[in-house]
C-alpha cells in the first residue's frame, strides 16, 4: 500500500499565499508579516520564509533587506511588457494549438466558455476569474510544447493577480467575457487571422484598464 506523502509546512504556506495574491485578498503592494502570517497558518516562521522567496522567483512577492516583504505591485511601463509577453506567447501557442489539435481545442474553449457564462450568471467572481485563466491556459494544453508552457506557467499567477486587480472595474468583466466568446468562435471557425486581432484587441485593452484602475482603486491597492 503506497501512502499520499502529505503537503509539507512550506508547500501549504506557498499555496495559501499565491491563492491569496491571485484571488486578490492580500492586495497588490501590501505588506506582508512573517509573524502574522506563521500565527494565521499555526507555523513556524521557516516555511513561511521560503513560502515567500518562491513567489520571489514568481514575481508575486518583491522581498527587500530591512524592509520585509510586500505583494508585487506594477507600473504602467511593467503592465505593457506583460502584455507584450502574453500577445507573443499566445499568439504562437494558437497557431500551434490549431495545427495540431483545433478539435480539441475548440470543444476546450467552448466547455470553458459555457461555464464562464454560468458563473457569471450566479455572481461567482472567483470562479469565473479561475476560468478566464484556464481560458488561456487551454491554449498552451493543445499546443503540445513544454517550452512554451513553462514559459507561460511562471507568469501565470502574476497575470491572474492582475485579471483579478481589473475585474473590479465597471463593465470589465463584462467586455472581457464578450471577447472570450468571440475568440472561442473564432477557434471552432479556424481562423487564426481573426484570432490574432481578437487576442491583439483583449490583451491591449489590459494595458489601457490598469491605468483606469491605479485611479479608481487608488484607495484599495495598498492598505
């Protein structure tokens, strides 16, 4: 009888932490104590501590000598470079996705899609935030290439952070939800010059919003 070996001290600190930054219950640029955290958790601080270097190396968490730990937090000029990541990661995992596997990736998308709209309906934010992120992770599912994924899997928290940092804009969810069925649409047609303008017009309109939103969440971004 093989045993499940139990999550270590540090790998429940780690998920605990990055669910929290992601779901946007620890906001973007507040600071984070050990202490509170370990007596939140009943740890030690150990675990805690190298809890926090992982999502260091995630870019979920700047760490700094005297100062402590605090939730990332971007500036305009970092939101465009990640847009621009994801506008060229993305765009070349399509057009792999639908040489290799359009089927499948059209019935993928379009599952996710019609949960999205259920969710939404019910008012469930959090799991529809959680499904705009598998909406883009699908993608790299049917491109069929690790080196893609793992370039795209360690930024994925922080581009679910900030998903979750715009959702609270006035009509954002509801704009992104639109472009995610235009784009489903445009997987199950095959069009990939459709795609690439769809996926160019949804990504940019994140580097228009976090501008909108530095203003209108002034107040909320770091508490």
């Amino acid at each position: 009888m093989v045993l499940e070996r139990p999550k270590s001290l540090r790998e429940l600190a780690l998920v605990h932490l990055r669910n929290s930054i992601i779901d946007g219950s620890l906001k973007m640029g507040q600071t984070l104590s050990e202490r509170s955290i370990s007596e939140e958790l009943g740890v030690s601080k150990s675990p805690v501590r190298e809890a926090l270097a992982q999502l260091r190396d995630e870019g979920l968490v700047s760490i700094e000598p005297q100062k402590g730990a605090r939730v990332f937090s971007l500036t305009d000029e970092e939101v465009t470079q990640i847009c621009d990541f994801r506008q060229a990661i993305e765009t070349a995992a399509f057009e792999l996705a639908l040489s290799r596997d359009p089927e499948g990736l059209a019935k993928s998308m379009q599952r996710v899609v019609d949960n999205m709209a259920r969710e939404r309906a019910a008012g469930n934010e959090k799991a529809y935030l959680a499904l705009d992120t598998a909406f883009h992770q699908m993608i790299f599912e049917h491109a069929g290439n690790d080196y893609l994924t793992a370039s795209y899997t360690r930024y994925v928290g922080k581009i679910a952070a900030l998903r979750t940092h715009l959702a609270r804009l006035p009509q954002h969810t509801e704009l992104s939800f639109e472009e995610h069925q235009c784009i489903a649409r445009a997987v199950r047609e095959g069009d990939m010059q459709v795609i690439r303008s769809l996926l160019a017009e949804h990504i940019d309109r994140t580097r228009q919003a976090y501008k909108s939103a530095t203003i209108v969440l002034e107040g909320t971004v770091a508490q």
